[in-house]
C-alpha cells in the first residue's frame, strides 16, 4: 500500500508518515463510530428480552451498559478528535515542505528544463497541484482507505453475531465497487483531456491579463476575448462531461448500495419469523444497515477523486523527479572566458536551428570584449550559457580554464555581474531591489551604489526616495531609470565578470547618457567585460569586437581593424552612419 501512495503522492518520509498516522486515525474513528450500535444490541438483549420471556430487565445490567454507553460516545469524539488532529495539522506542515522543494528545485534545474514550461504551469505545480495534494493527504486518501479497512473489520465482527446476515449486508458492496472500477479508464482518459483544456485556458488568462496594454492599443479586445471564451466553455463542457461520466457510475454503484437495505431487511425478517434470530440481532442489523452504506458510497466516489487525482499531479511528480544540476563550488584562477567549438540550441531534442554553430572565442581577463552581429544571430544567447543558466549542447566554455559545465550555477554567478536590456525588477521598495546585487550589503553600500549609477536623479523626485515601493516590475519606472537601478546592482555586487546585453538599446539620448556614465563607473580595470551591442558607435573602444555571423565568430579585431577589412562589422557601421544623418 505505501508503494501505490508513493506512486501517487509525491510526499516527502516525513509526509508519508504522517499520511499512515492519518490513514490510522480515520481507521480508529470509524471503528469508534460502530462500537455504539454494539452497546446498543447488548441494551436491546438487556431490555427487551427479558420482558418476552415474562422476566424483569436486570437494571444493573442496564446501568453498566448505559455507563459503556457513554463512555462509547466519549470514545467516539475522542476519535473524531484524532482524526483531525493526526489529518490536518501535519498535512499544513507537509504542504509547506512541498511548496518549498517545488521552489528550491525551480532554483536547482537547469534553464534547459524550465524553458519547456510555461509560467502556467509553474504557477499551477506551486499552487494548485499542492492544494490538490494536500486534499488528497487530508482528506482523501485516509478516508478511503480507513473505509476499506474499516468495512472488512465490522464484516468479521458481524459474521460472529450471524453469518447469513453479514453476508447480505455485504454482498452488494463489492458489485458497487466493480461499477466504479470498470468506469475509472473512462474517468481516466476525460480527466486528461480536462486538464489540458484547464492549461490552455490557464495560459490564454494569463496572456490576456499580460498583454492588456497591446490588446487595448491595437483594438484586440474583442478577438481576444473571444478565444478566451472559447477556452472557458471548452473548459466548461470538458468539466461538465467528465462530472456527469463519474456521476452516472457513482449514481449506479449508490442504486446497488440502496438495494442492499431491502435485502437486509427481507433476510432479517425470514430468519426472525423462523425463530433463527432473536430481535435484538434483527434490531441491530436494522440500525447498522442505514449507516453501513453512507460511508461506502463516499468510498466509492472518492475513486473518482483519486483518478483525478493521480492525472493532475502527474505534472508536479515529473518536476520533482527532474535530476537538478548537481555541480560542486569551485575556485577560479583567472577570469579568462573561452569558447571552444560551442554549439546550441535551445531545444535539441526536437527540430530547432542550431543558434551557434562550432563557436570559438576567448575573451581575456581586463578586457573588454563587444560582441556585433545583426539581430538573432545568437548575441545574447552567449552570455546566458557564460552565466550557466543554459548548458551548451556541445563544445567547451571556460573561466579560468575551467569548464563551467562541472561548476555550480550558484558559485559561478558569484563572480559574474549581469546587466540586462529586460529589467527584472520586483514589487518592493527601490533600495531592496538594488539590495539584489548583494543582499548583506548595509543601506549606505545601496545608496552609495545607487549614487554610482546615476539613481539619485529620479530617486529624488519620489515620494519616500529610496524606500519607496515600486510597482510590479518597475512599470512605473522608465526605461532608463529601470536600466540604472540594474547597472546600481551590478556595481553593488562589484563580481570580476560583467556582462552587459545591449544596456542602451531602447534609450532616448539623455537616458543614454546618464546610463553611459553609470556604465563607465560599473566597468573598472580588471573586469572581464563582454557586452553586446547594437549602437556601433558605443563599442568603438573595446579592447577586441567578435562579429557574430551564421551561429560563429566572422571577423574578431579592434574598431579601426574591422573597418579596414571592410566585412559584415564595416557593413554594419557604414548603415548605421547613414541612419544617423
């Protein structure tokens, strides 16, 4: 049994132990809920036999049984008691464990692994496939369980007070239950379906909610709307075909269930009227048959639930079991950058362009190394496998002449300082948000820091400075400002790699500037500085410009040696002039 339970629950020990607690307790419970029909037969023996046979009841009989009584209710609510106590208390504590291994595997895995999910997805392994979980744990999986256990010990408990009765009190119940069994491949296959319709629709809700500011700019609403309406009602009809399937078979294993009352109640008769029972025994299988199948029909149903499920947690399962990159924490020597016959692309297991194709080039220690090309060429893409968060499909990329692929993503990013031309910002207070860079880093570090990359001329226009709170993602900063506050962490974090993708690309010329300025701060001798550039004019300093062409390096020199060779870098600067005049 605790096999199948791993196999569908992806808890961790701690959990499953509290799952068997669980599963105990409910087990406990139900059992204290049969003892009082017990009592009751003894008080009906007690009482009312005596008076058939022209005797008077014992009434201290009475009295000791009425005192069991009591303390039988007693026991009950004691049960009930555990039941919730060993059910929900540690399910709260196991959820909080799983949301937390879904987080700290989302940091462990590579790139290469979460860039096949959508943000849906991810969303749903955290949120909902939890929630779904922690009703499996609390609820689901101990009640049936409990019920199955529970229904086989009141049935060798029955068989010892009439054999014949207990087995008319149980024979429908294993029919009900091949109804059900013989409905759950069906159940099965429409529970899929439903669920890939809920992740689509999830999807189009969060791009709808995402690209409100295009939709409305170019008059999208109405055809937007529409697809995701079609999605809500082909949710709607998927949900309401797989409710009505798992209905009708519930419905028709209860129908079963329902028989088994008369059936009761037909065989109690005959065998009393022929004086085989006596009317304590009929009266106790009387009462035991209107609370027997209640529970059992819950059973049943809860299969329906099960089913759905093992298929909604097969996702949050997949992500646990991904192997994360497990990588050891290394020392560099120097902060030489190398490429050696690198190629990738981003999804090679299936049909995909290579993006570099066999690229070599070295980027030395102190230097600065721009990288040109025309757009898609793969530019930024060489500094994400530089930071590890992709993992080349072949060749070699080294620091120091250490293959970054046998070193942890954490300890190589310590030594590497990234300044995006997409701002990731969070909604918090700007100086947390440049806090990022180093988050040990004293309050006068931040602003120092801040100072540095030219933030305090917009900081000082905001209604609590540093501390004020900006919105989700800094939209209600400009690009510029944004692109500061990122250049603020980069010098906070002060790593002896930078890595700078296309940092002035959407500025106006006063932004430019000020963000120049906050660069020229950011790049002090002895980084190793790669940058990608799509303004010319800005790289015409570096210390060596790799011209990326065809997934590899075309040309490689100084600004004054490229334009002499007159290739795709003197192409390239020649339009740019043109654009200028």
């Amino acid at each position: 049994m605790i096999r199948q339970l791993k196999d569908l629950l992806p808890l961790s020990e701690k959990g499953f132990s509290s799952l068997n607690k669980g599963i105990a307790a409910a087990y406990l419970k139900n059992i204290c809920e049969f003892l009082p029909f017990v009592v009751i037969y003894y008080l009906i023996r007690a009482i009312v036999l005596p008076s058939t046979k022209g005797s008077l009841p014992d009434v201290m009989e009475i009295t000791v049984l009425a005192a069991i009584g009591v303390a039988v209710c007693l026991i009950v609510l004691i049960g009930v008691w555990l039941r919730d106590r060993a059910n929900n208390i540690p399910t709260y504590h196991e959820m909080d464990r799983m949301r937390r291994r879904v987080i700290e595997q989302l940091i462990d895995l590579p790139m290469s692994y979460i860039g096949t999910k959508d943000r849906s997805s991810l969303i749903s392994n955290i949120m909902a496939d939890c929630a779904v979980c922690e009703t499996a744990m609390s609820s689901t999986v101990p009640f049936l369980i409990a019920a199955v256990l529970s229904e086989i010990t009141a049935v060798v408990i029955m068989c010892f007070i009439n054999t014949t009765l207990a087995l008319a009190l149980f024979c429908v119940i294993p029919v009900a239950l091949l109804i059900q069994i013989l409905s759950l491949r069906t159940q099965a296959r429409l529970t899929k379906i439903q669920l890939g319709i809920k992740k689509k629709t999830n999807r189009t809700i969060l791009e709808y909610i995402e690209g409100q500011p295009v939709i409305r700019s170019y008059g999208l609403s109405g055809s937007k709307y529409s697809q995701l309406a079609e999605n809500l009602e082909a949710l709607q009809k998927a949900s309401l075909k797989l409710e009505v399937t798992a209905g009708v078979f519930v419905s028709g294993a209860e129908v079963f269930l329902q028989l088994g009352i008369g059936i009761v109640i037909l065989t109690a008769s005959l065998l009393y009227t022929r004086g085989s029972i006596d009317l304590a025994v009929m009266f106790l299988f009387f009462a035991i048959v209107l609370n027997i199948y209640g529970p059992a029909a819950e059973a049943i149903g809860e299969l329906s639930n099960l089913i759905y499920m093992r298929e909604s947690l097969s996702n949050l399962k997949e992500l646990l079991s991904a192997v994360p990159c497990d990588r050891p924490s290394v020392s560099f020597n120097d902060y030489d950058i190398s490429f050696k016959d690198v190629c990738f692309s981003y999804d090679p297991d299936a049909w995909s362009p290579r993006v570099l194709d066999h690229m070599t080039f070295n980027a030395p220690e102190g230097k600065l190394t721009a990288i040109v090309g025309r757009s898609g060429e793969g530019k930024s893409t060489i500094l994400r496998l530089i930071t590890g968060l992709w993992d080349a499909c072949e060749g070699q990329i080294c620091i120091g002449g250490k293959d970054i692929s046998d070193v942890s993503v954490e300890c190589l990013n310590k030594h590497i300082a990234v300044v995006d031309q997409d701002v990731v910002l969070f909604n918090d207070t700007i100086i947390n948000n440049i806090r990022v860079g180093d988050t040990g880093a004293s309050e006068e570090s931040v602003i120092a820091a801040a100072k540095a990359a030219r933030c305090d001329e917009f900081v000082a226009g905001l209604p609590n400075g540093y501390e004020t709170v900006i919105s989700e993602n800094g939209s209600s900063l400009s690009g510029g400002e944004r692109q500061r506050i990122s250049i603020a962490r980069a010098i906070l974090k002060d790593a002896p790699i930078v890595l700078l993708d296309e940092p002035t690309a959407f500025l106006d010329p006063e932004n430019e500037e000020l963000v120049q300025q906050a660069l020229t701060y950011l790049l002090k001798e002895g980084k190793t500085v790669l940058i990608v550039a799509h303004r010319i004019s800005t790289i015409a300093d570096a210390d060596q410009i790799l011209v990326v062409s065809d997934g590899r390096i075309s040309e490689s020199g100084t600004h004054d040696e490229l334009i002499k060779v007159e290739g795709l870098y003197s192409k390239l600067h020649s339009l740019q002039q043109e654009s200028y005049r």
